[in-house]
C-alpha cells in the first residue's frame, strides 16, 4: 500500500522561505528587476538550487507545489509588489529528462521533465481557479478553489448559514497543447503524446509563438492526474502543469549569432575552397556523390522568394529527388540533412499518409470541444526541411495533396466547417527506389517510378544514385569504408561542424537576398536558348523547360548565399547551369535520339515515344480506311516493317488516353 504523503510543517515552510529569500538576494538581484519590469516569471537553474541547498532540491522533484509555494513566499519578501505583482518562479534544467512514453503513474505529482514536437495547440482562453461566495446572512466571503475541471459552492459558513451568492472569481490565461516525442525517437512505432497545460506569463506573446504547432519544445513541471470520463471514475489520464517552457529548436530568423561567429562566417566566405569545405562537411564517410552533396548544401540555402506586383508568387525553396539503387547511400543522405537544419523532419513513404504529411482535422475532446486543425510533417517543418524516404511506396492520393505544398509553399484543407490555409515553406529532399530494384538508363523513368508526372515536374533537380560495377571505383569505395572505420581517418571528419553550418546558413539567409546582374542573366538567357533551339524541329525533344529555367535562378542565387554576396555572379550562373545540366543527363537522356529530353525526366511522353506512337496511328489511320475494327495482329505485324516492338505498350497508352476503344477481344476502333 502506498505511503501517506508526509506534509512539512509550517516551521519548517518559514525556514525554507528564509532560506530561498537569501538564495534570491545572493544570486537573482538583477534577474528578479528584470522579471517584474517585463512581467515574466523568475527564472532558477536547478543546478544553482542544489549546490545551494540540496534539501530544496530533492524536494522540489518530489513535493513540487510545496516548493512552489515556498519559493513564491521569499519572492514576495525580497521584491514586494502586493497580490497583483505576485510572480511565479520558474525552475529549468533538472537533471534527468523523461521520454513521454516512459510516464507512468510514479510520476504522478513529481517534476520532471519532457522534449517534443508541439502537435496542436488550443487558443488563449481564461479558466477559473477560484470563486468568491458572499454570505447572505453574516456578509463573510469564501474563496472556493475549482476541483479539478470542476467549480463549486461552498457547502456551509461560519456562521452556521448555507446561503450564498457569487460575488466574484480568480482568472488566469490558459492554453493547452498536445506535443509528442521527436521523429528520431519513434522509428517504426506510434509517437507516444502528453496533454500540457500553460497558464499565466507562459502564454505571453512571446509564449504564444513559442508554443504554435511545429515548434520543439523542453517542458518541466508536474505531472498532475485528472478523471479519465466521469468525475469519480477508477480510470484516469495524466497531464503536464508547465511550469518552465524551453524551446530546444528554433527557425532560421531565431538562431543565435555571436560576433565571433560572425567573423568567423565572413572569413570562410572569403575562402576560394568554400563549396569543396561544404560538401566535405556533408556525410564524409559516403564516398563521391560530390555533385549530389553540392545540390542539397545549395538546397540548405535555398533562393530569393519574390512576390511580383500583380501577386505572381515566386518560391525559394529548392526540392531534390534521388532515385537510388539498393546501398548507394540515399537514406543515410535523407536521415543526415534534416539533423542540419532547425525545424528539419524525416518521414517514410510507407507510414506518412497525406493527413500525416499536409494537414487534418480531429474531433477535440481534451481542449475546447469541436473540431481542431491539425499539422501536418510539411507544415510542421514550415521554414525548414523535409526529408521523404520510399517516396514511391506513399499511395497515390497523398502524393496529390502534396502538389500544392511543394509549388506554391502552402497547405490548404476544408473539412468539417474549417477552412484554412497554412504555410509550408518546406525544402523537399525526396527519395525513391525504382520498381525492378535497380535503375535502368534506357528506361523512362514514369516506368521505374510511380509518382504522378506533375508531381515529378515540382522537383528542381532528379538525381540517379547508381551502383555500377567497376574495378576501380570499387577499390577506392571498399578502401573508403574500410579506413573509415578508424576514429582517426581525416577523409571522414567533417571539415565543418553541423552547429558551424546552422549558423552559417542563418547569417545568409537573415542578409543576403542576391539579385541577378546583368552578366548572369545573360548566362542564363543564352544557356536557356541555346538549349531550347535544339528542340526547333518538330521531331526534337524539348530539353529544357521555364521551370528549369526558375529552378536554375534559384539554385545561382543559393550559390551567391553560400559567399555572402549581394548579386548573382558569373560563377554562381555557370555552378547552377553545371548542376542543372548533371541532372538532366541523369534522367533527361534518351538512348535512343542521344539527346536530353525534360520530358522523359519529368515523366511525361518522351520525344522518341511521341515518334513510335505517331507512326502507329498512321498505320491504324491507313487501316481505318478500309474497315472500322482493326485487328491488333495486323498493326503489330504493320509496325514491325516500320521498327517498332513494343506495339502491345502504345496501344494501351492510346486507350487510357481515350484515342482507341476495344470493341471486341483482339480489336481496336479509332474513338
């Protein structure tokens, strides 16, 4: 049987209140003035608590409200103010952190301390912590404090009466959050999610934005019980009383620069080796894939976003899709990049649905009842970035609700009377495996990959990550991982700390937004044209298109970020046209014409397919001509004479488009 909690006598509270009032003087002069000039709570590092009296500190994990209200006491004695300057103090940093799914019912009254990702939040509304009641008959006022979700009157006076009326009640401001355990943590399984409740300074302005969806926050306070369904009921749930709220990931705008960082930062742009130390930093141990690496370190930094004067929005935000042979390295890419960045998430095809990726909506039950919008992996890495692993596998319905995301940089839903658009301001690195396991260079790529064509075309560069079989390569590789496995191996150590390029990357995008000068739109322009004019004749295949030519000032202007420069240089025109021109011959080149065609890389019909399938409707047209039904023997037999095999494929890419129907097995009939 549980043992009675023990209660500390009040000699024993006014010896503790003396005790802490002198910790207060010794230690917070400056930081007490400052909480009362800003109304915000005390903060006290438990570090400092314990070194000071150890005794306070084991009981403020185990007795918390005591210690509250103990620490509350000396605070009022050393800065009076009377009840309405009454401040809270807030303790941070206690010494062991709890994984959300490890609360249990021993930690029901404890502090402790929990990390995760703010799921969905309430908003700002005041509860009731007391009532007042005004005997009728004697005048006396009774503060009745709220049981639970529960108020109540008092049940009798003083002076023997029980009738009352309510003359008053306390109020605070309250929000309620959901927040759950971090991706990393949750490999293969559910997130395991708590209830945390803010009151008072924790829901300030500040504290608000600190709390939005999407934010990663550290939360210590007590962990409280309440009925689970009924009042009285034998089963319960459990919820957090913040009592200090941290946030252990910021967004870009929000990361702290010293001026020794900042020094540091203008001294590497300075540096001719600066791309090669940025790629060196990206996943050393996987050996080559450099202009794979130097995609993604541009991808960090992301273009110039321009909304023009007619409201025609214009993203910065560069998405990459890898399609990648069985161990070329892929995944461990998608699970490193995210670590780099603030608000980076990682997601697997086969678990992320589209509610899972964009947005929902859920029945509330724990806050205000009614509906609640709840974000989504996209939004929640809003201004950050997302990795996708098995791309391919997510069903066909989720890869649509992604469209709008990854082009026009927002999430919009309308479901049950909610109607909302929220931001998505998410770089995208997706990767995918083909479907016969490995990639095939004579294949489209619509044939490998099951991702809608315009879903393919929203991504500014495609790489091949495939393993082919050569001696040399693969003495040099097996070498590589073998040396990588000792410590002391200086290919393998980062030249640049993950820290170091967080904030690199923060000081770029906070000042410089390049512009493009003369010269390098030129460059552009004549790469642009030079390249179109191939495709003049109507048998050529396109090779580039305008959202190439976009993807391609995006990626200039990331480059001119990455050496803090106010303008898009030559180099920076020529490094985005040396990327863009890598990925287009990866996935772009056609075997069979020898040349690029965009159109096989985005997974529309390539211009050697178009040939073969204009050809088959002149011998079907040919063949009309003398009877309506046409035997499927008789075309086959036609287009061989002219070389074409694959008569079985294009026939059935003619019926789904609707331009032949079967009226008969064996037959096909001009629509």
């Amino acid at each position: 049987m549980a043992k009675a909690k023990e209660e500390v006598s009040q000699e024993k509270k006014q010896e503790l209140a003396t005790k802490f009032r002198l910790l207060l003087e010794k230690k917070f002069q400056k930081a007490i003035a400052k909480a009362a000039e800003k109304s915000q709570g005390l903060e006290v590092d438990f570090s400092v608590l314990d070194k000071f009296s150890p005794e306070m500190a084991s009981m403020l994990l185990n007795t918390p409200d005591e210690i509250f209200e103990i620490a509350e006491e000396a605070l009022m004695q050393v800065h009076p103010g009377g009840e309405e300057a009454k401040a809270k103090v807030r303790f941070f940093n206690i010494p062991e952190q709890t994984s959300i799914r490890d609360l249990r019912s021993k930690h029901i009254g404890k502090f402790v301390s929990v990390e995760g990702t703010v799921r969905r939040a309430s908003e700002i509304r005041p509860e009731i912590m007391a009532t007042m009641w005004e005997c009728e008959d004697c005048g006396d006022v009774i503060r009745q404090p709220r049981k639970g979700a529960f108020i109540s009157r008092p049940w009798q006076c003083s002076c023997g009466k029980k009738d009352f009326k309510q003359v008053g009640s306390e109020k605070i401001d309250t929000r309620w959050l959901t927040i759950e355990e971090p991706f990393e943590l949750t490999e293969g399984d559910r997130p395991s999610q708590v209830n945390i409740f803010m009151s008072e300074d924790l829901v300030s302005s500040e504290g608000r934005r600190m709390s939005d969806p999407g934010n990663r926050l550290k939360i210590t306070g007590v962990l409280r019980e309440i009925p689970k369904g009924k009042p009285y009921s034998v089963k319960l749930d459990f919820y957090l009383d913040a009592n200090h709220v941290q946030p252990t990931e910021s967004d870009w705008i929000k990361m702290e620069i010293t001026k020794e960082d900042e020094e540091q930062i203008k001294k590497l742009a300075t540096q001719d080796n600066i791309y090669e130390m940025f790629v060196d930093s990206l996943a050393p141990s996987l050996y080559g894939l450099r202009e794979v690496k130097e995609s993604i370190i541009m991808q960090l930094f992301g273009g110039v976003p321009r909304t023009l004067k007619d409201g025609v929005h214009f993203r910065g935000d560069i998405h990459i899709l890898l399609i990648g042979d069985p161990a070329s390295g892929k995944s461990q890419l998608l699970k490193l990049v995210p670590e780099i960045v603030p608000r980076g998430k990682y997601v697997s095809g086969k678990g992320a649905t589209g509610a899972g990726l964009t947005a929902t909506v859920t029945k509330d039950e724990q806050f205000m009842g009614g509906w609640v919008l709840e974000a989504g992996a996209l939004v929640l890495a809003n201004k950050g970035l997302l990795s996708i692993d098995e791309f391919e596998k997510m069903s066909v319905e989720d890869q649509v609700a992604m469209h709008e995301g990854l082009e026009q940089g927002t999430v919009s839903i309308a479901k049950a009377s909610i109607i909302a658009t929220l931001p998505a301001k998410t770089s995208v690195l997706a990767g995918g495996n083909p479907k016969f396991s490995r990639f095939d260079p004579y294949m489209a790529i619509s044939k490998q990959i099951t991702i809608p064509d315009t879903l393919l075309s929203r991504f500014d560069l495609k790489f091949a990550l495939r393993d082919i079989p050569d001696s040399e390569t693969d003495k040099l590789l097996v070498d590589h991982i073998l040396k990588s496995r000792h410590d002391d191996y200086e290919a393998t150590i980062p030249k640049l700390s993950a820290k170091f390029i967080r904030k690199y990357i923060a000081y770029a995008k906070a000042h410089y937004k390049p512009e493009l000068t003369e010269e390098s739109e030129k460059i552009l322009k004549n790469f642009y044209i030079k390249t179109r004019k191939k495709a003049e004749s109507a048998t050529m295949a396109i090779p580039i298109t305008l959202r190439q030519f976009e993807a391609l000032m995006r990626i200039a202007e990331a480059s001119a970020k990455m050496q803090l420069s106010p303008i898009v240089r030559k180099e920076d025109a020529q490094r985005a046209i040396k990327l863009m021109r890598f990925s287009l011959r990866q996935l772009g080149f056609d075997p069979e014409t020898g040349q690029i065609d965009v159109d096989r890389a985005e997974g529309a019909t390539s211009s050697s397919e178009r040939s073969k399938i204009r050809v088959v409707m002149d011998i079907i047209n040919t063949l009309s001509a003398v009877k309506k039904e046409i035997s499927i023997e008789e075309i086959r037999s036609a287009a061989r004479k002219e070389g074409i095999e694959d008569i079985d494929e294009i026939i059935e890419k003619l019926r789904r488009e609707g331009m032949l129907f079967e009226p008969s097995p064996g037959y096909v009939q001009r629509v």
